[in-house]
C-alpha cells in the first residue's frame, strides 16, 4: 500500500516511516529543509517531496491511503502539540477525497487530557466531524500526551486519560496508526487510546 504521511518529518513521523517499510508499505511525505529528505528515506520513506506551491497534490498522486498527524504542518520537524488551521485541514482532506484516496487515519490534536473548552479552541474538533461525514474510510484516534520514550507495545482504548495515564510514547502511537491502515475494525470507527496492559492488534482486533 502506498501511503502519504501528513507530518512525516515530525518525530512521531519518523517512527511511522521506520513501521510503514518494515511492514511492507511504500511511505510518501513532505519535508521543508532539503537535509532532512535523506535521513527521511533512510527510515523507509520511498519519495521525500520538497514542500512548495503544489508539494501536496504532488505527494497524493498514486496514493492508496493517508496517514494525518493533525496540528502538524506537512513538512516540519517540530514534535509538539499545536493548534490547527481545522479550515486548511479541512481543504487538504478535500483535496485528498478528490483524487479517489479512500482510506485516511487521522491523528486528532484533541487529547483525551484537555479540557471540553480546550477541546474546541480553534476548531480542533471540528475536522473529525468533517471526517465522519465524509465518504472516507475513516479512523480517528485521540490520544494522551505523545513523548519520547521507549514504546510498551500495550495500549488501552479509552475516552479519557485516567490518573496517572496521561504520557504515551511516540513508538506506540505511531504503531497503532499503522495496524490500523489495514485493520477492518478500526474502519469507521473514532477512539480513543492510553498506554496499557493489551497489545496492539488484540485492542484494535476488539473494536
């Protein structure tokens, strides 16, 4: 399956690279700085495309699903959560549906952890309704706080975070998102996840 990572370059990106070619897929992604498109294709990445006026409608051409790592813009290196433009994500998934990608896996910046205030800053929320409203093959995770340490391989599904569940590694994130491509449970579904005690495949395999 060739696949588009929206936010490649970010460090969750690169752990979705790496998990993507070692399962056998054909990674897309945008970069802004020209030395960071060979570390890119060293973690797996087959086309590393250099953002610019049309960078995006380049990088879907061929493209049988899209990996979204919302809040992140399509070729920074940057890690940490933001705001969105839920407008622009909006016209980017257009975009998408328009050229046949039927399959998307959308990584909401909504964390399970904000508040129902924080929650719809900006419009944060609003893309997922979009989504579900689309004619996409849909998943939408939510998640807790994503960090930098050594992934579990467990994860619990969950609608909020719980005392002291409120970290998960970039590792196991990015995991889920890949089991989820091809996985026909998480199709249509919206959830949302924590570090756990159930391995990966068995938790989705569950919804």
């Amino acid at each position: 399956m060739k696949v588009f990572v929206y936010g490649g370059s970010e460090t969750l990106g690169e752990y979705i690279l790496k998990q993507l070619d070692e399962k056998g897929h054909e990674a897309v992604t945008i970069v802004e700085a020209e030395n960071r498109a060979e570390m890119l294709e060293q973690l797996g990445a087959v086309d590393v495309i250099m953002s610019e006026d049309g960078s995006f409608k380049r990088a879907l051409a061929g493209v049988d699903a899209i990996i979204y790592i919302a809040g992140a813009s399509p070729g920074s290196g940057g890690s940490q959560d933001a705001l969105i433009d839920a407008e622009e994500v909006v016209r980017s998934l257009e975009e998408a549906e328009s050229n046949g990608i039927e399959r998307i896996v959308y990584l909401s910046p909504v964390r399970l952890d904000e508040s129902d205030e924080s929650k719809k800053t900006g419009g944060k929320d609003e893309p997922e309704k979009w989504i579900e409203s689309s004619g996409f093959s849909y998943t939408i995770i939510r998640s807790v706080k994503r960090v930098g340490k050594p992934g579990y391989g467990k994860i619990n599904l969950a609608d909020s975070a719980g005392e002291g569940n409120d970290e998960i590694p970039f590792e196991d994130v990015a995991a889920v998102l890949v089991e989820a491509l091809e996985n026909a449970n998480t199709f249509k579904q919206s959830f949302g996840m924590v570090s756990g005690d159930s391995y990966i495949k068995e938790a989705l395999d569950s919804l």
